[in-house]
C-alpha cells in the first residue's frame, strides 16, 4: 500500500509540475508577444515622417517642398509695369532653399526665376548655389527656357503654376561635387492659396 501511495504522490507532483512550466510558458510567451507590440508601437510613432512642407515642384526630378511663401505685387514708378512676386522658402536644419518667381501683373505670364539651392561641395559641407533666367540673360541662355500663369483674381491670396528647364548656375561651378547639379529643371510647379499684399491697394498708388 505504502508503494501505491508513494507512486501516486510522484504521479501527482509530476502533473503539477507540468501544469506549473506549461503556464510559465504561456505566461511567457503572453509578456513576450505583447512587450513586441509595445515596441512595435513605439518604433511606427518614431519613424513616422516628420512634415517636410508643402510640395511645390521637382526639381532635377527630386521633389522639392517649402515651408513659407509669401507674394508681392506692385507697378514700377517709371515703366508703369506691374509686377508680381512670389517667394517660396524651405527651412534647412541649416541654412536655406529658395524659389523665387516673377510674373507680369499685367498679361499673368512668368517672365523670370532665381533659385537658391544647397548642394555639397567637393572638399565637403554644403553652400547655396545660384540659378536665375531674366528677361535680359535670355540670349546668353539660349538652352534654359520658363513659362506658366498666375491668378491674381482673388486680392488677398494667389495660385499659379511654373516650368522651369535648363538653368545653368550662375557661378562657383567648379565647386560642384556632382556637376550635374550645374544646370537644374524644375517641373511641376503648383501652388494656391498663397497671401500677398498689392502695394497699389496698400499706399494707394495708381497707374
């Protein structure tokens, strides 16, 4: 009898065992899965993009976005010619980028462009490079060409749209790192809802 109650109790310690490593299991595996989906979690929160701006075009095919614009439209004192000035800025952790377009305020048409990029440099680090097409540089750049409109129906804010192809940098090429950046295209360019000011409606000036 003392046989058949030794080996009983054995029986019974063996399945509480068991029963003790089979929830330790469980346990285990529940901590596990569920410390995975915390850090899952915590790793989709901090590699969500940060906002880059507001897209405005590609340039050399990369899109390029910023994050302030602002317009200026006036009339030239001498010619009469009404401008209309659009200023679009990327903020750099140093430094910045800028677009810059020049319509007629008169026809709507773009007539000009000056851009400043950051590119790297061949002894390293990075500084602002030059691009711009005026009217007056046209015949020295046969190659670089602009057209686009702008709408400035609305007096307190401006949408349009921009090409931009072909423009050489204007000097400190031999700087470059990668040459390619010596002549840039920008493409696609929209934006809307821009606020400007019209200096006629602010000093009252007329034509």
């Amino acid at each position: 009898m003392k046989s058949y109650a030794i080996i009983i109790l054995l029986m019974f310690l063996i399945a509480s065992c068991k029963d003790t490593n089979t929830t330790s299991v469980e346990q285990y595996n529940t901590t596990e899965t569920a410390t995975a989906e915390v850090v899952n979690k915590e790793t989709t929160a901090e590699s969500k993009p940060k906002n880059k701006g507001t897209f405005l075009c590609k340039i050399n095919g990369k899109d390029w976005s910023y994050t302030k614009a602002s317009g200026v439209v006036s009339r030239h004192k001498k010619t009469k010619k009404r401008n209309a000035i659009f200023t679009f800025t990327k903020q750099l952790d140093r430094g910045k980028e800028s677009v810059q377009l020049y319509y007629d305020g008169d026809t709507y048409e773009l007539e000009a462009a000056s851009i400043t990029l950051k590119f790297p440099k061949k002894d390293g680090g990075k500084m602002d490079f030059f691009y711009q097409l005026f009217p007056d540089t046209r015949k020295r750049n046969p190659e670089s060409d602009l057209s686009g409109t702008i709408d400035l129906s609305n007096p307190t804010s401006a949408s349009g749209n921009a090409e931009v192809s072909k423009l050489n940098i204007r000097f400190e090429k031999e700087k470059l790192e990668d040459i390619g950046n010596s002549v840039i295209t920008l493409t696609d360019i929209t934006f809307s809802d821009i606020g400007y000011s019209d200096a006629e409606n602010l000093f009252g000036s007329k034509k």
